[in-house]
C-alpha cells in the first residue's frame, strides 16, 4: 500500500512542480514585455545591440568613436543606464580587475563612497559586478567584462531613492544586451585611443592640471600627429601657461 501511495504522488509532484516553473517562466516573460522596448536599439557603430527600459529617452554619441548611448528616464534626473563599447585597454580580465580595485579606492578616498567588486558573468563572458553607493547622492550598478579585443561597460546610475525601483527593468534590459561579430579593427583602436586622450586632456585642462594635459595630448599626437582635436587642446594648454 505504501509502495502504491509513493507510484501515485510522485508524478504528480512532478507534474506540480513543471506547471509551477512554466508559471513564473511566462510571468517572467510578461514582466519582460513589460519593462522593456519592443523596439531593440543597435548601436550606430555597430558594437552591441539592447532591449533598453519602456519609455526611457536616448541620447547618442556620434561624434564619439565608441560605441555609446544612455537610456534616460524620462523625469528623474540621473536616473541612467549608460553602455560604453570600445577598444580594449587591458590584456586579460585580471588586469581589468585590477584597475577595478585602483578605482574604487580612489573613489572611497575621494567620496567617502562604498563599492563592492564582485565576479559574475553577462551572457557567456566573465564580468566583473561593481556595486558604488555615494553617501546622500547616488547609487551605480556596474557590469565590466571584455569579450576579444573590446573591452564593455554596462552602468545603471540612479538617485538613492529611486535605484531600487528601476532595479528590476534595468536587470532585464542588461540581461538582453549582445555584443556584435563586428569585432575591433586597427583603425577603432586608434580612434578609441585618441578619443581617451581628448577626454582626459580636457577634463586635466578644467582641473587646471596643465602639464598633465599637455602630457595626455602630446602621447595622442604621438599617435595621430594631425589630429585637430589634440592640436586646438595644445595651443589652449599653452595660451593658459602663458
């Protein structure tokens, strides 16, 4: 009788347990559907394509040679998912784990912030999960990794009191993130690397760390000697030096 019992429950336990599973499935689906654009988003640059959160407000980088784009909410400020495509600046994951951890003791010095660096994954590549909490200001969600020779960063930023009610749409969206086959060329790289020593030069400049600058510019016209970017930044550095 015992032996009986046990034939007859274990089926339907079993069969319990799959409509419970094929349940939350289509519910996941549902809140999928829900969250997110139908409308996928491909990168102009061709380095990614992405579901990004309904509704939200897109904001393209063309004269940036990345591949960049930030899904705004359409009425709280800061409240951001931000994607950055580019040219790998490190060799192996160990070295882009290793930057990681120089940043967030720079940003725990400079802000009193709390960061957590974890090891996870996106998709099929090892990633690295970066948790940044600013006191009073704002909350990130980071999802690093590199994938050939690019080199991806996935940020959700949003005011404290709103990171964890987006959390769950911006989860999805990132869930749906895939990088191209369209791979990095000898010519991204360059224009990637000049990119950064624009931006750092100009961002020297505004600190009023001139000689830093000058350094920043003149590796990228190292590089690239005609560039006019890096030359209008060197007659700047050296018309405020004088």
């Amino acid at each position: 009788m015992k032996m009986w019992k046990c034939f007859t429950t274990t089926p339907l336990l079993f069969l319990t347990c799959n409509l419970v599973f094929l349940t939350l499935v289509q519910e996941t689906h549902s809140l999928q559907k829900q969250y997110l654009s139908r409308q996928e988003y491909d990168d102009p640059k061709g380095f990614f394509t992405i579901f990004p959160p309904s509704g939200w407000l897109i904001r393209e980088y063309p004269n940036d040679p990345r591949g960049k784009v930030s899904f705004m909410h359409p009425s709280i400020k800061n409240l951001t998912l931000r994607i950055i495509a580019q040219a790998a600046d490190y060799k192996d994951f160990k070295e882009l784990s290793q930057n990681a951890e120089t940043v967030a003791r720079k940003i725990r010095a400079k802000f009193n912030g709390e960061v957590t660096i974890r090891s996870s994954s996106l998709g099929d590549a090892p990633a690295l999960k970066v948790i940044i909490t600013i006191p009073d200001q704002l909350k990130y969600l980071q999802y690093q990794f590199l994938r050939g020779r690019m080199y991806y960063n996935l940020s959700y930023s949003a005011p404290l009191y709103a990171y964890e009610d987006f959390l769950t749409e911006v989860t999805y969206s990132i869930k749906t993130f895939e990088p191209s086959s369209r791979g990095v060329s000898t010519k991204d790289v360059v224009q990637h690397s000049i990119s950064a020593k624009v931006r750092r030069a100009t961002l020297l400049i505004q600190m009023g760390k001139l000689e830093l600058a000058l350094e920043a510019v003149n590796e990228g016209l190292g590089i690239e000697p005609t560039n006019s970017k890096l030359i209008d930044l060197k007659k700047l550095i050296q018309e405020k030096r004088k």
